[in-house]
C-alpha cells in the first residue's frame, strides 16, 4: 500500500510547547494553536485523499516529504527563474526536521498507529508556484 496526499499552503514546522506559570505557581505546558490548526490541516488533508486508510501495525514505513514554498515576490526575474529551475533551493525556516516533525504527528493514530513504525525518511525544500507539502507514506522493503 502507498498513499500520497497534497497540504495546500505554505509549509509550517512543529512549534516547541510554550510553558507557562499559573497564578498558583505551577506550571502549564500547552501546544501553540498555529501548530495545533496545522496539525489539523494535515490530518484533514490525509483523511480525504487518501479515504482515511490505515497501515497495518506491523509494518514498517518509509515517507517522502516535499515542501514546496513560494519564491518570494521581492526576487528578481532572474532569480525567480533560478528558483523555480531548482537552482536555488530555500535556506529559510521552518527547518525541514520541523516540518517533518509536524506531519508525522500529525499522523499518529491516523495513517498508523505510532510514528514510530516510520523506518526510513526522504526530505527536500525546494521553490515553487504551488506552495504546499507533498506527503508519500508507503511500505519498507
């Protein structure tokens, strides 16, 4: 089995927890809402590409993950052209660990049961005129 599915929008990566004291001096650990609200998106965007299918247990998987961001609209014509060519790539945050990171747990409990099955990992930033995060989720073997 290989599932594939398209995050419209600009990559984002995983936002550290942010701590916070309370009034009664203890502290509270919450998840930033951008990183929660694309978290969602993520797993929205599995569920109707991919009809929500699951990866058996024990299996363990390989993903592809292709960020695709927009070449700023400050650029030359002449390094737009570059950028779209795959001669310049973005060297800019989010790093790509974070957006990894975010997809992938994004997917707990969706796509498999734990992304701890995840054996194998293919990551590239690259400029182009549809931003968004290719997803690739298949099978090791």
């Amino acid at each position: 089995m290989n599932v594939e599915f398209f995050v419209f929008g600009n990559p984002q990566g995983k936002a550290r927890p942010r701590v916070v004291r309370r009034k009664d001096g203890r502290s509270m650990t919450y998840t930033p809402d951008k990183t929660v609200k694309y978290e969602g998106l993520v797993q929205r965007e599995y569920i109707a590409q991919s009809g929500g299918d699951q990866f058996a247990l024990d299996l363990p998987l390989i993903v592809t993950i292709l960020a695709v961001f927009p070449v700023p609209k400050s650029e030359s014509k002449k390094r737009k052209a570059q950028m779209l060519l795959g001669r310049m790539f973005p060297t800019k945050k989010p790093d790509l660990d974070n957006i990894a990171k975010i997809v992938c747990d994004a997917l707990n409990g969706i796509a498999y049961a734990d992304d701890s099955r995840i054996v194998s990992m293919v990551m590239n930033k690259e400029y182009g005129e549809n931003p968004g995060v290719h997803v690739s989720i298949g099978v090791r073997k």
